[in-house]
C-alpha cells in the first residue's frame, strides 16, 4: 500500500530535492565519512536549491513554507541514498534550532539570524546534553548570571550536534537556582564569542559524517538582546518543541526503514543459492513479508502524525509514540536486512552495513525509548 500522503506539488518538489541529492550527496558520501565532517559547500548548494529553511517567512528571506510534507520529502529523498549523517545535520537546522527561533526570537533577532538558514550560510547548533545531565536536563549545571547588559555563561555541554561548524548555538542555561522549572533560559551564543570553544570532534559508532562535538563556555559574556524569549522559560519552550523533534527522528527511521526494504528486496531477488533466488526460500520470504507489513502500518501512522502537525494538533504524546515505534521497527528491518545480505552486509561498501551503524544513535537521542515509553505510560495513567 503506497502513502497517500504526498500530492502534485510534493512530488514536483521531490524531482528537485533527488537531482541534488544525485548531483552533491551521493559523489560525497565516502569522503565525508573520512573526513567525519560534511562540508560547507552542500549547505550552500542545498541553500541555492531551495532545500533549507522552508518555514522561514518571506520577510526573512524564505519561503514561508508550513507545510511539513515538503520535510518529509526532503528526508525521503536522503535516506534513499543512506545519508544519515546529512538528514541529521539538516534536521537540526530545521526542525530544531529554527523550530526555537520562529517560536520564540524577536523580529530583531530574526532579521539578523533566519536569512542565513535559508541559504545554508548559517548552521545551528542546540546544547541541551552534558556530561552529568542528557535525559533529565533538570539537572545540567551551565549557569547564566546577570552583569550589566550581560548574561555570564559558565559550563560544557557535549553530544552536540553540528557542533564543529555551527555558526549559533542555543544554550539551554540555569538562570535561578531556586525556582525550580522556572529557573532555565535559552541564550544565544554566536561563532567568535570570546570564551566560546569547541572540543573534540567526538568519535561516534556511526553517523561519522555529521560533526559532534564537546561545547564549552568559560565566562562566555553573552549580550542581554541575545536571550531567546521570557527569562525563565527555557525548559517550558524545550517541551513545546519535542513534539516536532520526536516526529523528526520517527520520520528519518521510517523512510530508513523503507529504504532499507528496497535495498534487501533488491538484493534477495538477484543473489542465488542452491539453484534458486535466496528470497524464494520460506524462512526468509515469511520475514520479509512480516517486516513489510510492519512497514507498511508504521507509515500510516507516521502520514498521520505529519497531518497532525500540518494541523497544529499533535501532541507531545503522540509524537513520542511515532518515535518509540518507528525508530524499534528501524533496528529490526537494518537488523534482517544485514543478515539477509550474508558476509556482504557487514562490509562497509553496501550501504546496509552504514546503515546498521547509523541507526542505533536513533533509540537514544531526542529522548531514549526508555523515556519514550515513560511519557506513554504516564499518560495511560491520567484519571
């Protein structure tokens, strides 16, 4: 059963997102791996072809684009091709740190940071992870104090994304001790800041493409104009912008989860054994045939949650149910599919193998399925 989701112009607009991703994705992929860093010149080339910030207004140099499906496709289009670590970086411009500017910046500080978004000269970063705090940021220890026209920023952060070449970063900081949930704001630290530094580019078990790195701010004076929304409401924006975050990370693990069915089914109909097409034996075909169906179902309900977003209606539930279920059912379908391709799935050369690596971060980041299945629980339990 093929997705209903998509219409004319969604398709129009795959046409455009699948020659640059034959054109400067696919030549690129190995030597990105080697350098553990995708260059600047894709951002800039996927900026001149339409491709980054589509929910920017026309006044800030966008599109004004709202409509999630064009994401979608976007994604689709790269898991096509097994780049991961490229539909992490731009999600995390997209969906997450220009998620936080358009919710919560002022039109000063959406002048002067959203153009760059769209033409891929502006890369983002969130730091909310530290060494000591990831699933439960009540506990991180960054602090911002009050000096003047400056906020003081002292602290590490670490696990961020995009955090080599990011132009900005949101820092997620405690501001007052004593007033629990409301003692959290969100500053902006720009590229240059004195203070501001970048450790080592951490060594992942996949994703080896996309930058992740060690942040640290040591009286880092950060200007007051420079606080992203109310003093004091840092951890209430955080829970307003998980939902999209989860639907994100669900979508990426469906459209790998898809990709990785087209490539198995491919190989199984080609490659022979004992006379005949290893896919005809029933042990492997009867899995097959259980993990597309599985496919299949998951999809419905990830267009479902993308309609919901569309319409401003989905909850941070919901979107963690897209995520629980459709990065699991990825691990599985990567899982048989290496298995299915024998001693050539673990070679690095078929894109199954790269795969396989890449994915296992998706149980774990925007919240581990551990949380995931808490905050379902939780709500199973309201009165």
């Amino acid at each position: 059963m093929e997705s209903d989701l998509f219409e004319h112009d969604h398709e129009l607009f795959r046409d455009s997102v699948r020659s640059f991703v034959d054109k400067h994705v696919v030549p690129n992929l190995e030597k990105w791996d080697a350098d553990r860093l995708i260059d600047r010149e894709t951002w800039l080339a996927a900026g001149k072809q339409g491709l980054l910030g589509l929910s920017v207004p026309e006044q800030y140099g966008g599109p004004g684009e709202i409509d999630y499906r064009f994401r979608v496709v976007i994604q689709s289009e790269i898991a096509r091709v097994g780049a991961s670590a490229l539909q992490s970086g731009f999600s995390t411009n997209d969906d997450i740190v220009l998620n936080y500017l358009l919710r919560h910046a002022t039109d000063e500080q959406k002048q002067r940071w959203l153009p760059g978004f769209v033409t891929g000269e502006t890369i983002g970063a969130i730091a909310m992870s530290e060494p000591a705090a990831g699933s439960d940021l009540r506990g991180i220890t960054t602090t911002a104090v009050r000096e003047g026209d400056h906020w003081v920023l002292n602290g590490s952060k670490t696990f961020i994304t995009s955090g080599i070449l990011a132009d900005l970063v949101i820092v997620f900081a405690k501001t007052d001790p004593a007033a629990g949930s409301r003692g959290f704001s969100l500053f902006v630290v720009e590229d240059g800041t004195p203070g501001f530094s970048r450790g080592r580019k951490l060594d992942k078990v996949g994703l080896h493409a996309q930058d992740t790195a060690e942040l640290f701010f040591e009286d880092v004076r950060v200007p007051a104009e420079n606080i992203l929304g109310e003093l004091g409401q840092g951890f209430g924006y955080l829970m307003q912008s998980l939902p999209l975050e989860r639907l994100g990370i669900g979508i990426a693990a469906q459209v790998s989860a898809e990709a990785v069915m087209s490539w198995t089914l491919d190989y199984v109909k080609e490659r022979t054994a004992f006379g005949k097409r290893i896919g005809e034996f029933q042990g492997m075909g009867f899995t097959l045939a259980e993990l597309q169906t599985a496919v299949e179902v998951s999809r419905a309900y990830i267009d479902r949650c993308v309609r919901e977003y569309n319409n401003g209606t989905l909850s941070a539930v919901d979107a963690s149910k897209a995520k629980l279920w459709a990065t699991e059912l990825q691990g599985r379908v990567i899982d048989a599919g290496l298995q299915f391709h024998g001693g050539y799935g673990y070679m690095m050369e078929y894109p199954v193998a790269k795969a396989f690596i890449d994915a296992r971060i998706q149980r774990i980041y925007g919240g581990t399925n551990e949380i995931m299945k808490e905050i379902i629980h939780r709500d199973l339990m309201k009165a």
